[in-house]
C-alpha cells in the first residue's frame, strides 16, 4: 500500500510540475510568436524591422523614420492589415 500512495505522489508532484512549465513557457511563445508577426507584417508594408520598430526604407536604402504599427499591424485580431 505505501508504495502505491509514494507512485501516486510522485505522479501528482509531476502533474503539477508540467502545469508550472506549461504556464510559464506559453507568454513566452506567444509573445515571440506576435513579435515574429509583427516583423513579417512590417517587411510587406516595405518596412526595416530595426530596434522593435518598423521603419521606412529611405531611396538610397538608409532606415527612415518610423512607420505607425496601426499602418501595418491590426492589434485586434493579430493579424496584417
């Protein structure tokens, strides 16, 4: 019997670890995921994805001044506009 409850522990102690991993590693992946969006959204506007901002592309290929991420990014639904 005292081995069954010790397998039991055990088996809820990893349940829960898995569920601590899983709540910390998420934000994580989904904030690199949006990041990402945001990058590739910028770059078919004809942006720079330079400092975490987009940026315009001046003739001679320089960065410009910084282009409005509502332009480029619809923030409500995550997606290019």
């Amino acid at each position: 019997m005292k081995e069954a409850a010790g397998e039991a522990n055990l088996t809820v102690v990893a349940i829960i670890l898995i569920g601590v991993i899983v709540a910390i590693v998420t934000p994580v992946i989904n904030s690199m995921m949006t990041n990402t969006q945001k990058r590739t959204c910028c770059n078919n506007y004809g942006g720079r994805w330079e400092s975490n901002k987009c940026q315009s592309i001046n003739a001679d290929g320089s960065v410009g001044s910084d282009i409005a991420e509502s332009s480029y990014w619809d923030s409500a639904n995550k997606t290019c506009k």
